[in-house]
C-alpha cells in the first residue's frame, strides 16, 4: 500500500474535520428545533401575546406539559401585532421557529395556506362542546386549521341600581308607558338610554349618558356596526358568496342609521365617540358615567371589581338587543394554530389537545373560554353571571363570523372604518358612506 507523505496526511485530516463541522453547523440551522438537546434539553417554543390570556394560560402550564412529555415550553410573548407580524414571517422563511401559536381569528385569510388542519382532533365530542360559531371560525376551505381557546362577543351590561330603584321606574312608565328592564329591542335600547341621559347635579352639563357609541378608527367600530347589521337581517357579512359588496344594502344602512341616530338625534351617547372603544366606554361605565353599555361578555368581571370600578356590586348583565331578525353578533374567538414549518408536529398536537383539556383556566384568566361544558359550569357562580348572556348571544341565529377574506385587513380599515366614522359625524348619510364603502370593497376585491 502506498503511503501519504505526513504532512500530507495531517492536512487531509484537518480538511475532514472542518467539512465535517460545517455540515453539523449547516444541520443545525435547518432543524434548529430537532437538536434540542444540545441547548441542554427537549423544547417545544410556543408564540402568544404578551400579557394576554393566552401568556397567563401558557406559563401556569408549562411545568404539567413538561412532566407529562418531557418537553420543555418555551414561551415567546409579543405585543398583540407582533404575534400576526411573527408568524406571517415565519410562514415564508420556513425556519420551524414555532410549533404553536394563539391567534386571533382576524388573520386566518392571510395565515391560512401555512397551517396545518387539525381535523384529527375535531372528535365528534370536542365539537358537541364547542359553539358552532367557533368551529366555522377555525374552518377554512374545509379544514379546520385552529383549536379554539375562549370566545367573546358583546353583551348588555348595565347598571343594576339604576334599573331597580322604584322612582327610576315609576318615571320610566310614566314616559314610556311599558315597565323598565333590560332592553331586549332597538327601540327599548332607544328609549332606555335617552331616559337615563341627564345632568345629575344640576351644573348644566350631563354627567350621565344611557349609553355610548363605537366610532373610533378600529375594529371595535366595524364588529359593533356588524352587531347591529346582523340583528337587522344581514347574511352573509360584508360580501356575497361572489365576493360582491353587500355593505349598501338595507340591513347596513339600517344598522348605521341606529348608531347616528342614537348619537345625532337623541344624544343619549357622549359627543366624542369618533374617540371611543371598548377601553374608553368601558372606562366611562366604570367610573358612574354611562346607565348601560353593549360591551365585550368579559368586562363583566372587571366590571364588579371594587377595585377598577365606581359600579362594582350594581352591574348586572344580558343578552345582545336584537333588531328585526333578532338577536346578532360578530363573535372576537381566538385559536391555536401549527404552523407547518414546525419540525414537532405530533408533538404540538399534543400541546393543543392538553390546552384544550385544560380550558377552564381561560375562564379564571379572562371571564371566558371556548368549551360550553365551562361556560355552564362557571355560570352557577356570581362571579360569572354574563355567562349565561354571553351564551345565549352566541348561540343566536344571527350571530356569524366576519367573512374570511384575504384583504380583509384593507377592507376594514380603508372602507368600512372611514364609512362609519363620515356618517357618525354626520359629514355623509349612511346611506352615502355605505355607497362609497361598496365602491371601494368592490375595487379591492377586484370587482
């Protein structure tokens, strides 16, 4: 056998060992999440919002998950954008960064094509304890793509002191001429909140309104207008099944006319609702200057908090008025997803489905969950007396999803905001503004 000079054959040695690195180091930025080991032990990295109930839920049982599985949660926490602006990266870099995430239903159009479906987890009993409304939402093109986590929609909340004291409603009867109650129509919601609007102390300025309105630049505006399309008849939302604006037809234009006339005409909602959302109403009921108020189910418990609220112990609470197809709402669900970049799949499955069995814990971070089992059992207590609203509100008739559009984002924010705030201030009719906003969808959606 011919033998290599030795200095030749170090050479070859130290040319296998630095190929034999930079194919290891190459290895590992592939698969980054398959060599866990080597950062000391096995991980599955899970994205949620920081400071949200998704955090809260994903820390208190991190340690359970690890000891059943053996695997570490790691936790990455973000501002609410930054999970969308995460994951949207993660889909097109395919770096298998996450293996689950907690969405919200919004970005399913634009996530879509990159999750995985979990249908294999949709048992027969995990969708008889769910609401359809939730099971709709995860679905797209047949496949249900996300795991709910809780679910939400607005309900009446109200001030119970006002609403039993004898003189309010002898007052009330002598006005109106039915007995005052929780107003279960538009007319009812009229009517109650233009009695409550008053100056209490007599400075000439009214201190208290009967309710308010949503009109600043944001989603909560266009759910609450939906709300109120919804009760008046609307099906589909928003677009026809050709994807043609629908949003200047007679239960749109009625719902907004409902808005500016509670706002315009009975002022019996503060003048600056351009201004206003769920934090700002709600900071206004909680601090004695709102009757009533058509608020997210889960302000209820904050709502009787001593601690954040002036109503506490007189807040009581009930179903979604309904207009002339009832009750109606535009669901806010959240999900949890699996990214197909994922290089542990089985194994956030099994994430998914242990969040799932543990959902209640939703319900103590945030006053609401997905399952029904949970929404009957926490609504024997006190503490969660919206429940019940909450629950007959989803399961209404009317009540439905916002389409899954992939330009719903454009959609919302350029035509259906900006229609809502020109009728609200009274620069167009709603019949004006919705006419330009179906002009607008149509050119989006390339019509």
């Amino acid at each position: 056998m011919k033998k290599f000079p030795h200095k030749l054959r170090v050479s070859v040695l130290l040319l296998v060992l630095v190929i034999a690195a930079v194919l290891s180091g190459c290895s590992g930025n592939q698969t980054p999440s398959e060599n866990a080991a080597d950062d000391g032990g096995k991980f599955i990295s899970v994205l949620v919002e920081g400071g949200s109930p998704a955090h809260t839920v994903a820390n208190q049982t991190a340690e359970d998950f690890k000891q059943m599985t053996g695997y570490e949660v790691k936790i990455e926490s973000v501002p609410y954008i930054g999970v969308y602006d995460k994951l949207n990266a993660e889909l097109k870099t395919n770096e298998g960064a996450y293996d689950v995430a907690t969405i919200d239903i919004l970005w399913f159009p634009a996530l879509a094509k990159g999750l995985i479906p979990l249908d294999d987890l949709m048992t027969e009993e995990v969708k008889g304890d769910l609401f359809q409304s939730l099971i709709d939402g995860g679905t797209v093109d047949g496949k249900m793509l996300g795991m709910p986590v809780w679910t939400n929609a607005k309900i009446l909340l109200y001030r119970t002191d006002l609403f039993t004291d004898p003189k309010e409603q002898e007052a009330f009867k002598a006005a109106y001429g039915y007995d005052l109650k929780p107003p279960a129509t538009w007319q009812e919601y009229r009517d109650v909140a233009k009695f409550f609007t008053r100056d209490t102390d007599a400075d000439g300025v009214i201190d208290l309104y009967g309710t308010a309105v949503f009109g600043m630049n944001n989603g909560d505006s266009v759910a609450s207008w939906l709300d109120h399309a919804a009760q008046a008849g609307a099906r589909p939302l928003v677009v026809d099944e050709d994807g043609n604006a629908l949003v200047n037809t007679k239960p749109y234009v009625d719902a907004l006319e409902f808005l500016t006339t509670i706002l315009q005409t009975d002022k019996s909602a503060p003048e600056g609702a351009l201004n206003m959302a769920s934090s700002e109403i709600t900071e206004m009921f909680w601090n004695g200057k709102l009757a009533m108020m058509l608020a997210w189910g889960h302000f209820f418990v904050p709502s009787n908090d001593p601690g954040k609220s002036k109503a506490a112990g007189n807040v009581g609470a009930a179903p979604m008025i309904g207009g002339e197809s009832g009750i109606g709402v535009v669901p806010g669900p959240w999900y949890q997803v699996i990214p197909s970049s994922s290089r542990k799949q089985d194994l956030a499955k099994q994430y998914v489905q242990f969040m799932y069995e543990h959902n209640e814990l939703y319900m103590k971070a945030l006053g609401v969950a997905a399952r029904k089992s949970v929404f009957e059992h926490y609504g024997r207590q006190s503490e969660y007396a919206h429940l019940q609203a909450l629950q007959t509100t989803l399961e209404a008739t009317q009540t439905q999803n916002r389409p899954v559009l992939e330009h719903w984002n454009e959609i919302e924010n350029e035509a259906l905001v900006t229609a809502i705030q020109e009728a609200l201030s009274g620069r167009s009719t709603p019949q004006e503004a919705l006419d330009k906003a179906a002009d607008m969808i149509n050119e989006i959606q390339g019509k």
